[in-house]
C-alpha cells in the first residue's frame, strides 16, 4: 500500500550570534569565462566584510574555523587557512582539506580556500612522507635539475593532502652562522641562492601537482646583525639590492606568492615597508602574485591592533597571517578572537578612511587571481589546474588526478631514491688522508648520538615545528644504512653501534657528531664559531681512549658550519653532511664504501679552514694497464696515394658446399665493421625465394641492397663469401 508522505522537518537551528539578512544567491558563472572576468565578478557580488575575510588567513587546529569558512558565523568569508606544527598522517591531512573546503563551498560565494604549509624539505612535518635534504644541502649540491625534481616531489605529496601552497622557497643568503634559519638558506652567495630558488620556484608550480610557491621572506632576513632571527638588517644600498636578486629571479619563474619578514631594514620593519613591498615588488618587478604576512608579523608593527592592520595593508600586504590574538582565552578561538577582530578592525580603517576601498579592492583581486590560476575557481573547484605543462614525464597522468589517487605515490621508492641521491651530493668531505673507500667486509663500529637518531638527520621542521631528537618517522639513519650496505656483501655482522663510543669493536668508527635539531627563534645562538654539543666531545674521547689506533671517520649532521677544530685532529677522515635528510644513513654509507663519488662543495665558508666552494674529491684508484696491442701497419705516404692501388688479394679457395655449411652455421648473417668509409653498414643475409631461388641482400647506408638471385645455395653463399671478403678485407 502507499505510504503516508513523510512529516515536515523543522528548519535547522540558526548558529548563535546576530541575526542577518538573507543573501541573494550568486549568479552561475560559466566555465569558460576568463579568469579576468570571473575575479571582478566575484569582486563585484562581494560585500566590505566578505572582502575582508579574503584577507584573511587562520590556522586549521582553530575552533570555529568552518564556521567562518562557510559563513554560518558571522557575515564574513575566509580566504585562507594554514597548516601548523607536527601533522598526522596523509590520509588525515586529506579528510581534513576536504572538509575545510566543503565549508568554504558552502558559503553563498563558494570561493574554495588556499591551504599553506611549511613543506621547507619535502612535505616533512607530516606523518609518512619523504623528507628531503634541506636547503643548505642543495646549495652544497649546486644542481639546478636536482633542487627542481626535489620541488615536484614535494608538490605531489603534499597535493595529496588536499594542500595547494607551499610557503617555499627560502631564498634568504645567510651571512651569520648564529642565525637558527641558517639551514633554511641555499649559501650565502646571493647568485647561488637565486639560481636554486628559481628552480623550485618552478618545481612547484610547473610540475604535474602543482602548488603554489611562496618565495620567502622578503627581504634580507639572512642579514641581520649577530645572526639574531628578527632583528635589523644594517644595509647599504649595493648590499640590499644583493639581498633583493633572489626575489627578482623567483618572480621572473613565476611565483605566486612573496612572504614578507619578521625583520628589519635599516631599522625599518618589513611588514610596513610600503617601498619594500609596494614600490619594489609590485610596482618595480611586476609582481602579480599575492604577499602575505609572517605568523603574526603584523602585530609586531607598532600602535594598536587597527592601527597595525592598517600599515602593514597599505604598505601592501595582501593576505594576513593572523594565527591567534592576545586576549585571555580566546587565542584558539576563530569565531570570537582574530577573525571577529580583525574583520572589525579592517572594516573601521575602510569607513573612517585609514584604508581606501580601492586598496582593499587590489588585495582581493591579487588573492582570487592566485585562486584562479591554480584552477579553484573553476565551475566545480576541484583540485588543482596546471599552470604550465609539467616539466617532466614522470607521473604526468597525476595532473588529473585527486588527492585520494595521489596518495600511494606519498614516499614513493621514486621519491626515495631521489631523496638519497640529493643527500649524497650534498655531502662535502672536508678531509681525507687515504682511509676511503672502505671496504664492505670491513669491521665498523658507528659512534655518538647521531648514528641512530633518524630526528637529527632530518632537523628541524620534520615531524614537529622544532624536530625531534628520537629516531623517529620513516627512513635509513646512519648505523642502518652501514648495516644495510655491508649487508648486501653478506657481513651485516660487520657493523655495530655504541652510542657513548665506549666499544672495543670495529677497526674503523664513524663518528656521527650533530646539532639537536631547531627552528627559527630557538635555533639561535650568541658565540661564534658556533660550538658542538658537549656529549659528542666525550664520545670521540671514548673513542680514542679505547684504541688510539683506530681510524676515526668523522660525520658532521648540523644546520650549519659548527666548531669542529677538536675533532679535526683526531679524526682521519672529515664528511660535512648538514642535514641530510629521511634517507641520509643509506646516502652516508654509500659514500663511505665507495658506491658514489663526493661531488658536494661548500655552500658556505666553514670557520677558517675550508673557504666557500671548497670540497675534496677521491682519486679514482689506478686502471689496470692495457693489453698489448699489434703494431699498427706503417701509414702509406701521402704521394704514394696518388699512384693506382694494388689489387686486393684474391679470395681463399672455398667450396660452395663449405660455404653454404658456414652460411648455415652463422644462421645466413654475419655482422660487418661498420664504417662510413667502406660504404657498408649492416649484415648480409642469405634466404630463400620461390622456385628454389636464392636472394642475396645486403644493408648498405642504411638502404637495403640486393646483390643478385641465385639458382642454388651455393652460388650464393660463394657470392656472399667474395661479398664478405671485399667489404673487410679489401
């Protein structure tokens, strides 16, 4: 029987707050508009406070954020959100941007989000990824194409977290090793710096996952004095305008985005430098991209919250990296702490004149634009577009792809390979004195804290904001990848591991000394040269204490050029190998044993001993001598050319029942010297034909030449022997 209609169900609870007018659905835009027309018309449908909230960027693990994202609180929108600290696994990532996104869809403009991360290093303070060298390895490795493949893996894996912008790359040249962000620049040569920033520059947004890329932080943040992270830059005009090259290079590639500095220049703060950000980026490089605060750099300007809103916008700031507020209780809170404060704020600067309308109007365009170019504004959203065609073909069918089939090429053995070929050459060796390579079956004993802590290797921004010191995450430390190695020669037994150094094993140790890993702020430090942990020092004296004979191969994981000058005399053999990364264990003893060159040279200059660009290389060991040859015929004189040649000799005497035999026994071809003088090229070949013919053929210059019908075998395997006979012999 039917059944009865179902009862009606009550309208949804309205969300708590004020009560606000219904907005007019949007009208439908076309696929096919042009991005141009698609950016005023949103601009066009918006009201001052949904124009805000473009503008606006928050931090995921805020309460309230969807809220604000699908405008159930509020009458605001939501531009932006970030990602922050130590992350969960892929597959969590990617539920969570989908359902950010969702939220932002349902607001009544549909505007998806641009979602950012720090992936400095490969996409490393998420759970099960690949972690890369950082970028003080790569200057050392001084390889366009390697910085480059390295910035597409890193644009896949975090593609399939449902992210679409990466705040990289660093393009700082530090100049003081004190700074804690040392490790985070590509040398201190600005040339260098800009050359590999514009490489990944286009790693990120030309390959077949495009994100956006976010040169970073405008500008001369690698310069301030003492190394101090956020302090004051004391310039003159030729070495700002070194500073400002890396930045011409990345909007030349085609950056979307530029984050402005935490720090000063000339005792001027970045953030509301309106030369800086307006005059020379926007106006001087034609930047088109949008520029977005530091976490909360725009509080740090002076005056109150308005005022400081007010300055760091009109000096140009487009996008506000607004992480949290002061007030007690509410920093965590979206709803009712920075978004609700500074829409606001901004919205009094517009009426009372502080902020034009047209200045507000620049900033959001700059945002969509950025939007559109990465395919979000498309008719369904979804995804990325490529801004150009991928640079490579590897994996070039994921540019269609979702974040969900992305997902099993995350630290794929691809990625890994490449992960341990960038540490390997970003490795320098500092010194030798004949112990490498060692041999596979060699007793090892690997030292100190270093050689099973995966943490140290990676450093800092992996796994957490300031990295760990456990061996921890996914990858290869450095006593499992000996172990691995001397493995493969059927000795794993070979290898043994002491962490105070205090073992009586092995007739070589590596001694694997290292930084606890840091980040900014917490990563600096006030003497220089900066000095090596102490516990280290006491493991190298273990060492020598044990067997003073013993060979000791030192190791050196560390964000920077470290005081080493204790080590250096006790040590027979020195390997810088920074932060080398998730598959630095394998990379370290590849180059031990011999399986790869050193082709690392200093991207910076190490104390007083070892300059910039310095970096030893092994001798190959000595080729074995070659055979003795014949006597080569003594050369015909050049007039003797002139007088008619000899007649070739005549063919051995041969059977035509022995050459057929020898025919048969070479399976009818036989390959000849190939060589553009005799004219011949290729094979001869001998086959059958209709009515017991044979056909004698051969490939001349490429073409294929019959050289006559036979009626029986032997004939032409006699005619295939003289044939022979004339192309070698004569």
């Amino acid at each position: 029987p039917p059944q009865p209609p179902p009862p009606p169900q009550p309208p949804p609870t309205p969300p708590p707050g004020p009560a606000l007018p219904p907005r007019p659905p949007p009208p439908p835009r076309p696929p096919s508009m042009p991005l141009v027309e698609k950016v005023e018309g949103l601009l066009g449908q918006m009201t001052l406070r949904e124009k805000i909230g473009q503008m606006l960027q928050l931090v995921e693990y805020m309460s309230g954020v969807e809220a604000v994202a699908d405008g159930s609180w509020g009458d605001s929108s939501l531009g932006s959100v970030l990602y922050s600290g130590g992350l969960p696994s892929v597959g969590s990532l990617r539920e969570r941007s989908a359902r950010l996104q969702r939220a932002a869809r349902r607001h009544r403009l549909g505007i998806p989000l641009l979602i950012g991360v720090d992936a400095v290093h490969g996409h490393a303070q998420a759970r099960g990824t690949t972690v890369f060298p950082h970028n003080i390895g790569l200057g050392c490795a001084r390889n366009e194409s390697l910085a480059r493949q390295l910035a597409e893996a890193t644009s896949l894996e975090v593609a399939a977290c449902g992210i679409n912008w990466v705040f990289g790359p660093c393009v700082a040249a530090a100049q003081d090793d004190r700074w804690g962000r040392t490790y985070e620049a590509f040398s201190s040569d600005t040339e260098l710096v800009s050359r590999l920033g514009e490489a990944q520059v286009r790693g990120l947004q030309e390959s077949s996952t495009p994100v956006a890329a976010c040169a970073k932080h405008l500008a001369a943040d690698g310069a301030t004095q003492h190394g101090r992270d956020q302090g004051d830059a004391v310039l003159s005009e030729a070495e700002l305008q070194a500073h400002l090259r890396p930045y011409r290079a990345a909007v030349q590639a085609g950056a979307l985005t530029v984050m402005v500095s935490f720090s000063s220049i000339n005792g001027r703060p970045a953030h509301g430098n309106r030369w800086l950000v307006t005059q020379f980026l926007k106006r001087e490089l034609g930047f088109e991209g949008l520029v977005v605060s530091d976490w909360g750099g725009i509080n740090k300007l002076p005056g109150s919250a308005e005022q400081q809103f007010a300055a760091g916008i009109n000096a140009g700031i487009d996008l506000v990296m607004l992480p949290g507020t002061n007030a007690p209780g509410t920093w965590n809170q979206a709803t009712s702490g920075p978004w609700r404060a500074f829409v606001d704020s901004v919205e009094r600067s517009v009426k009372t004149g502080r902020i034009s309308l047209e200045r507000i109007d620049a900033a959001v365009r700059r945002v969509l634009r950025v939007k559109g170019k990465l395919g979000l504004l498309a008719a369904d959203a979804g995804g990325t577009a490529a801004l150009r065609p991928p640079s490579s073909k590897h994996l070039a069918a994921a540019a269609a792809a979702e974040p969900k089939q992305l997902a099993p090429l995350v630290r794929s053995k691809w990625h890994r390979a490449l992960a341990e070929e960038a540490a390997a050459r970003s490795a320098v060796l500092l010194k030798h004195d004949g112990a490498l390579p060692l041999s596979p079956t060699a007793s090892v004993l690997v030292a100190c804290r270093g050689g099973r802590s995966l943490g140290r290797q990676m450093g800092g921004w992996s796994l957490s904001w300031q990295g760990t010191t456990r061996d921890e995450g996914l990858g290869t430390n450095v006593y499992d990848g000996f172990r691995a190695r001397a493995g493969r020669a059927g000795c794993e037994a070979c290898v043994s591991f002491s962490e105070r150094g205090d073992a009586d094993s092995g007739d070589v140790a590596i001694a694997v000394v290292s930084e606890d890993p840091y980040a900014e702020g917490v990563g600096d430090r006030a003497r220089s040269p900066v000095p090596m942990h102490g516990p280290d020092h006491a493991c190298l004296d273990n060492l020598m204490k044990r067997r003073s004979s013993r060979p000791v191969i030192l190791v050196a994981i560390s964000g920077r050029p470290v005081d080493i000058s204790e080590f250096d005399r006790r040590s027979s053999v020195i390997i810088a190998s920074f932060v080398p990364g998730s598959e630095g264990g394998s990379a370290i003893a590849s180059l031990v044993y011999g399986d790869r060159p050193f082709k690392g040279r200093l991207c910076r200059a190490w104390g007083e001993h070892w300059s910039l660009g310095f970096g030893l290389r092994l001798e190959p060991p000595p080729a074995a001598p070659p055979p003795p040859q014949e006597p080569s015929p003594p050369k015909v004189p050049v007039f003797r050319l002139l007088r008619p040649a000899p007649p070739p000799p005549p063919p051995p005497p041969i059977s035509g029942a022995e050459a057929v035999r020898q025919a048969e026994s070479e399976g009818l071809t036989l390959a000849t010297s190939s060589s553009s003088n005799s004219g011949y090229t290729g094979v001869c070949y001998l086959r059958k034909r209709r009515a017991k013919k044979y056909l004698l053929q051969v490939m001349a210059r490429g073409k294929q030449v019959s050289l006559g019908v036979f009626a029986t075998a032997e004939e032409a395997a006699l005619a295939r022997a003289r044939h022979l006979w004339d192309t070698t012999v004569r």
